[in-house]
C-alpha cells in the first residue's frame, strides 16, 4: 500500500497530469473523432464538463465555451478509452511480490480506461474498486469478478482463494458469499487443461455447474467462464452462461456453438495474446519487446524474453506444441464468430506469464485485424462491446454527449493501421487528462530470478 500512495502523491505532483481541479469544462479541439455516435468527426470539438461529455460536433457548429481550458488536438484523432475485459493487473513476470496497485497507472498510460479482473482475490478486488473509483485517480475503472470458482486440484484457479464446490448447495453458497462482496459477475473454469498440459485437471461436474449459473442468474449476476475447448464450452452456454473468456482453440466451432451463443446473448473474449505465448513463448516475448522498445516497460518486456524464463515456464505449461499447432483454428474461430454477429471483446490474460501488462493490449488489436476483423471492429472490440458485456454502454464505450469522458488522443489514425494505437498523446479518464509519459516516469522494474532450483 506504501507504493500505491507514492505513485499516487507522484501523479498528483506532476501538475499538468491531473487538471482537474484547476477547471471543471475543458475543449479538446481539431482532432478527427473516431468512434462516435455515426462516422468519424473531422476537425471536431469535445466539451467536457466535470466527468462528462458535454457536446461533441464539427468545430464549425460547436461553440467553445469561454471559461475552458483548451486542448489543441489539431491533425490528432480521438477515441473511446479501451476497454482490457480479461485482465490481471500483473506485470506479466515471474516475480512474486506483484503489487497490482501501483500497476494501474501503466495501463492507463496505455490507454486502458477500463478493466475487468476475472480471477483475484477478494482483498484485492475490494482494494482495487476503491483506489480506481475515484473520478482522479490515475488508474482505470475496475471491474472483477472475485476469484474464480474452480475444482479441486486446479493450482492456478485456485490460487485467489477460488471456491472448489462440489455440490449444487455449495455452488449456491459460493455464489452468495461472491455477491455479498459486490462482485461484477462469477468466472468459472470449464477446462481440464490438456491444451496446454500434461497434467489433466478434473471438470466440475454438470450439476453443480448447472447450479452454479441458475444461482448466479437468480441473483443478478452474469456467468464467464474459462473455457477454451470446444466441448466443454458448449457444456457451460448449454448450462446458460453468458460468455466466455477465451476463444476456441481446439476445433473449428460449429453451428451448435454459434447458436448457443446467439441464444444466451454471450460474448466472446479470444485473449488471443495469451495463446500466442502459450504457443510459442520465445516468439511471442520476442514480438512484445519489440512493442516495447524505447518505453518504461522495455526492462520488463526483455526480462521475459531470456532463456531462464522461457524454461520456467516450459516446466509447468509442457503441452505448448498443442496450442501452436492449433493456432490457426483460434484465429479462423474468431474470424467466423465476428461474422456470426456474436459480440467479440478485447481481453488479453494480460499478467499471465509472459503477457506484459498494457503493451500486450494494444497488441491485441492488431492480432485481431490480422484474424480477419477490420480496425474499427477491432476498436468496438475495445470500446463499446466491452461496455456492453457489463452493462454500461449508456455511460461508456463511445464519444458522445452525456458519457464519462474516458477518451484517448492520438498522433496518428487508428483506421488506417491499428498499430496507431501506441501513439498515445493524452489519455482522459473522468475529465482528468493525463499525460502518458508522467504516468509512466514512476515506473521501476527490477527482474526476479527466473532460473528455476534444483
């Protein structure tokens, strides 16, 4: 906690970072507006007022106001902030003392306004939603689910602390303890990890899952689940779950699969970043220090690209030829589920070993323009498919009159290469504009040893 409020008191003493109590309507002037209520918005001008969007029009019909404080975004262009559905708020690192706290201001300098943690501890999570709910704080709003509910014999589920029920009244007690801590939705794992082990794990057993979303459902909350099998999916929409929180990776999905989809309104987070590591590890950290290159996060993106690292995680993950041999049927899978018109939302796994926190978000982005979705459907992605999965598209996910002012400002069109994401000039949560390079001069990585012991 220590560290969270020095980079805290840091980010108030830049000054320029954090405006806001300086002036409470801002003008964010010349930029083209992308992501809006219709097409894109050339040489736009964005009202803000307090934590809201005022008026967002062309500047020739879009009065500034005189007491505002100017953004001069000339030749830049504007879009929602992005949205990290699956994220941990690690560092992506061996290293066990994670302070996911003091990481928050890293994934707003890259533009991640918005996340949802679907496997932490509850002390975690309870700590979390109050530092990020604050209209000022330099962190994203935070969404979670609490830890995961999981079996018995799952080390990684149940690492937060996650529930191992094993009877339909112990799948509803946990659902109940979890709503009592105000969580956003349940995670459950559906997945007995042959995709990427040896060891197989144990699947919960049909009634208790079946248990597990009714209760859920009955008490308001919506039910994601881990599962990136084709089968076992179709076990958890069958059952009524609401979306999945990886893609398909084992089989081409079928007709069932889709209208499964259809019919519980689900979404779909293919976290292809995740994948592509399990894959191929040194191919994967390769391509993400090169991301990386020149920024704050550079020591820790190298750091996971050494050889002690790529053997560790070999030692536990030793089934990885399956997931790179079926990484063509992922992608292909995300491809026909877009075009199935099921919901697609960015998630990453982001923390997950070797997928470096807010670089690899931005990477998937373009991983999901390379799976066949145009920039801007890769963008809804992150914006506005994401505020729907919880709930929020009349408060967040578009430039418009009304929503939050969580917005990014970019040097260069997203459109025209998605890549053009990393170009980040400002980033605006709640009206606070925040400057990527002072959220990041806080920033110190010290690489764990990774060599595993004899």
């Amino acid at each position: 906690m220590k560290m969270l409020h020095a980079v805290l008191l840091a980010g108030l003493a830049l000054g320029a970072t954090v405006p806001a109590a300086a002036q409470e309507v801002k003008a964010i002037t010349g930029a083209t507006v992308i992501g809006g209520a219709g097409a894109p918005i050339p040489d736009a001008v964005i009202i803000i007022e307090g934590t809201r969007i005022a008026r967002v029009g062309p500047r020739t019909t879009t009065t500034v106001p005189a007491n505002a404080t100017v953004i001069d975004a000339r030749g830049k262009f504007v879009i929602p902030g992005l949205a990290d559905m699956h994220n941990h708020l690690e560092d992506g690192s061996f290293s066990f003392q994670q302070n996911v706290k003091a990481n928050l201001p890293v994934l707003l300098a890259y533009g991640v306004t918005t996340v949802l943690d679907p496997s932490v501890s509850l002390k975690d999570f309870a700590e979390v939603k109050a530092i990020a709910s604050a209209d000022a704080a330099p962190a994203p709003r935070f969404f979670g689910t609490g830890p995961m509910i999981t079996v018995k014999g799952d080390t990684l589920g149940a690492a937060g602390g996650g529930p191992t029920p094993e009877t339909a009244a112990d799948a509803r007690a946990a659902v109940t303890r979890l709503k009592s801590a105000s969580v956003d939705a349940i995670k459950v794992s559906r997945d007995d990890l042959t995709w990427a082990s040896t060891r197989r794990v144990a699947l919960m057993s049909l009634d208790v899952l079946n248990a597990l979303v009714d209760e859920a459902h009955r008490q308001g909350l919506k039910v994601y689940a881990h599962a990136p099998l084709l089968d076992q999916a179709k076990e958890f929409l069958r059952a009524g779950g609401d979306g999945l929180m990886h893609g398909i990776l084992d089989k081409p999905i079928d007709q069932e699969f889709i209208d499964l989809m259809l019919r519980n309104r689900a979404v779909y987070v293919p976290t292809l970043a995740m994948f592509e590591d399990v894959g191929d590890v040194k191919a994967w950290t390769a391509r993400q220090a090169t991301h990386a290159e020149g920024s704050a996060l550079a020591p820790l993106a190298d750091s996971v690209k050494g050889p002690d690292f790529s053997r560790l995680f070999l030692s536990f993950l030793d089934n990885t030829e399956f997931t790179r041999s079926h990484l063509v049927t992922l992608r292909s899978n995300l491809k026909r589920v877009f075009d199935a018109s099921i919901p697609v939302v960015m998630g990453t796994d982001s923390g997950f070993f070797g997928v470096v926190m807010g670089a690899s978000s931005q990477m998937e982005l373009a991983m999901m323009v390379e799976a066949g979705l145009t920039p801007e459907n890769a963008l809804r992605a992150a914006t506005i498919n994401a505020a729907r999965m919880i709930g929020r598209e009349k408060e967040a996910g578009s430039v418009e009159a009304g929503k939050l002012a969580d917005l990014v400002i970019l040097d260069a069109n997203p459109l025209d290469d998605i890549r053009n994401v990393r170009r980040i000039f400002r980033v605006v949560k709640a009206g606070t504009v925040f400057d990527p390079a002072q959220l990041l001069s806080t920033f110190r990585f010290s690489a764990p040893p990774t060599r595993p012991t004899n």
